[in-house]
C-alpha cells in the first residue's frame, strides 16, 4: 500500500528566486489550493521583491491621487484681487479734486503779447506735462490794430490747480522771421501725475494777424508736438504757410497762400478749405486727408498754371476736391485702394494712360483728348499705401 503525499506545504516567505511568472506566491507550477490569483498591478501595493525574507506583506487598493487645480486657481483669485484694488485706490483721489472738469471762471494764465507786422512769424508752441493745447489763427475784428496780437489763455479744473500752471515766451526777432516760443507746463509733481490722467488743463494759443487790404501778411510757420492748428480765414494773403505736428489735427479755413503750402502731421488729420495756385505739399503717416482747394484768383499775378499738389499717405483715406476747372496731368497710386477721378460731365476731357482698380495716370484737357499739356505744371500726384485715393473737380 502505497501512502500518497499530501499537499505541499506552502511557502509564505518566497522571493523573486521561487516567485511565479506573474509576481504572485508560490512557484510557477503549483495550482495547488492555496495558490493565490494573480491581481492586477494597480490592486497590488509593494509587489516586488522583499526587503526581508520571509516578510508577509499585505494586500490593499493603490490609492490614486488626483492633480488638483485647488492652489492655483486659488493663487489666481487673488492675484485678481489685488489687482482689482491696486486699479480701485489709483483711481481715488482722497483730496477730491481728481474730477477732470474745465472751469472757465479759474483763469490762471491769461498772458498777451504784441509784435510788429514782419515778413515771417515761426510759432513753436509746446504744451507740457499733459497740459492738451490748440493754436487757431484769425484776423482783428477792428482796422485800428496793425500788430499781431498773440493771447495765451489757459483753462483748469481746479483753483488749487491754476496756481501750477506756467506760461513762458521767448522771442527770437534776429532775421527777417521772428521766432516766437510759447511754453506751457505745470510746475508741481502731483499736479502733473492728475493731469497725465484726466488732462486737467487746456491751453489756447490765438494768433490774431490785423485787419488789412490783401498784402504784406508774410509767412507762418506753426510747430508743436501735441496739438491741434487752425488757421482761419485772414484778410491778408500769407506768403508761405507750413504747419507742422506729431499729434492733432491741421487745418485750413478759406486760408489764402500765394506760394507754398506745407502740412505734416504723424498721427492725425489734414482738413478744410485753401485758397492757392502755387505748391501744396501735404504728408500724413496714420490719418486721413480731406481737403478743399480753390484756385479763384485772389490779385494780380495769380496763375494756376503754377499748380502743383504732392499729397502722401501711409494709412489712411485721401480725398481731394477742386473748386475750379484742373487741366494737366494727375497721377493717383494707391496700394491697398480704390482710386478714382471725377470730373463734370461733357466738358472736360480725360485721358488714362494708365488705369487699374487702385491706380490711374493721365491728363485732362478741355479742347479734347488728343491735346496732351505739353507743361509739367499744373499737375496733381497722390500716392497712398493702405487707403482710397480719391480727386473730384466741381467746378
């Protein structure tokens, strides 16, 4: 009789020497009953290899912990709040005077200068420390005045405000062009940081040129940095006008120039009405350009046959209208626009020698389209980079 074996005694102390297939108890032959299932990796905590032999180690769940946004969003609600406080306590102001509005009873500069009647006046007016300023030129209202009147009035929106407020000429009268300098600033730091935000002071500059026959009003030349010019309708008929700004507006109001014409801006406008028939030349960096010319004599010697306008553009609109009857040639260019030219209908004659959407040279004349102008002059050039090109003759 043979007496059979029982089962196998079961070793709880293996390593990875007697370690099944699958990393579980026992050899990789023994299916015997005590032989434990394999579990999945992540059911299993610390399978591998034991420090100590003979270690039991148990079984339990893998725990999996989950990445949390919980800290950052955290750290993001109050960096906003902070942020939201920081714009809040800037915006205050705990003296109550941060309210930028205008006041015309506080005037604290109200200066007037005078100057003789010289063949050229160079205004260079500089508006400081946020102070925002306009230049409008016009003529006396009486013929007993024979000088040029030059007034300075300053507006603010505080009286604490008016007594910060400077207002400097200098006057240059060597040359047969006076150079006159007008200085406006603010002479307070903390005044000046309110006025950077709320631009709490405006400053006028008025030339005001006598009231006379159309002759011996010179030449004007206007300059600043910042702000907006305006020469407006003077009886007297300027040799030479030339406006020149970095940012604001320029523009003419039935203004009469005999020679040439110059208009500069960086970033803004070019507008109105002029009376010439000499050189108009306009150049404008981001701002569109809308203006008026009338060539209707204005005294002897007055030819248009010497018209000349070279108006450019890097971004923005040009629209050029004649008040009289253009024969010569024109040239419109654009990049990114339209051009187009307008005459009136069955009386003047154009011809294209060239012509697309955004392009068109050629000439007009009023005997027919085979008379070309044999003279360079009077001509008309635009030329556009992003914009319409636009000419319109009404008369």
């Amino acid at each position: 009789m043979i007496v059979g074996r029982g089962p196998a005694p079961v070793n709880y102390g293996s390593t990875s020497l007697n370690a099944g297939p699958y990393g579980g108890r026992g050899s990789s032959g023994d299916n015997g009953p005590y032989r434990q299932p394999d579990l999945p990796s992540w059911k299993v905590h610390g399978r591998g290899t034991s420090d100590s032999g003979g270690e039991d180690r148990s079984w339990r769940h893998r725990v999996v912990k989950k990445k949390s946004g919980y800290c950052s969003r955290c750290c993001v609600l109050f960096l906003a709040v902070l942020l939201y406080l920081w714009y809040l306590f800037g915006q205050l102001d705990f003296d109550q005077e941060s309210e930028c509005v205008l006041d015309d009873n506080v005037h604290p500069v109200v200066e007037n200068k005078t100057l003789p009647l010289t063949y050229g006046l160079n205004l260079i007016a500089n508006f400081e420390d946020g102070i925002k300023g306009i230049v409008n030129v016009r003529q006396q209202e009486s013929l007993d005045v024979d000088r040029i009147e030059i007034r300075l009035k300053v507006r603010v929106s505080t009286t604490k405000l008016a007594s910060y407020i400077r207002g400097s000429f200098e006057v240059d009268p060597s040359g047969p062009t006076v150079n006159y300098r007008v200085r406006i600033h603010n002479d307070d730091k903390k005044e000046r940081e309110r006025m950077m935000k709320g631009r709490c002071a405006h400053a006028e500059v008025v030339v005001i040129y006598p009231k006379m026959t159309p002759h011996g009003v010179g030449s004007l030349t206007l300059n600043s940095a910042g702000c907006d010019f305006t020469v407006g309708k003077v009886s007297g008929i300027f040799d030479n006008l030339s406006m020149h700004c970095t940012n604001g507006k320029l523009s003419v109001d039935s203004t009469s120039v005999r020679n040439r014409t110059t208009f500069d801006v960086t970033n803004g406008q070019i507008s109105g009405m002029l009376e010439t028939s000499g050189e108009v030349k306009a150049n404008i960096n981001n701002g569109q350009v809308d203006l008026g010319i009338d060539t209707t004599p204005r005294e002897s010697g007055w030819n248009a046959n010497n018209f000349d306008v070279q108006i450019e553009s890097v971004n923005g609109a040009i629209s050029l209208r004649l008040a009289q009857p253009f024969y010569g040639h024109f040239s419109l260019a654009s990049r990114a626009g339209a051009a187009k030219v307008t005459v009136p209908e069955q009386r003047d004659y154009v011809q294209y020698t060239y012509k697309k959407w955004n392009a068109a040279t050629g000439w007009i004349s009023s005997v027919g389209s085979q008379h070309e102008p044999t003279k360079p002059l009077p001509r008309i050039q635009q030329v556009n980079v992003n914009g319409a090109i636009e000419m319109t003759i009404k008369g």
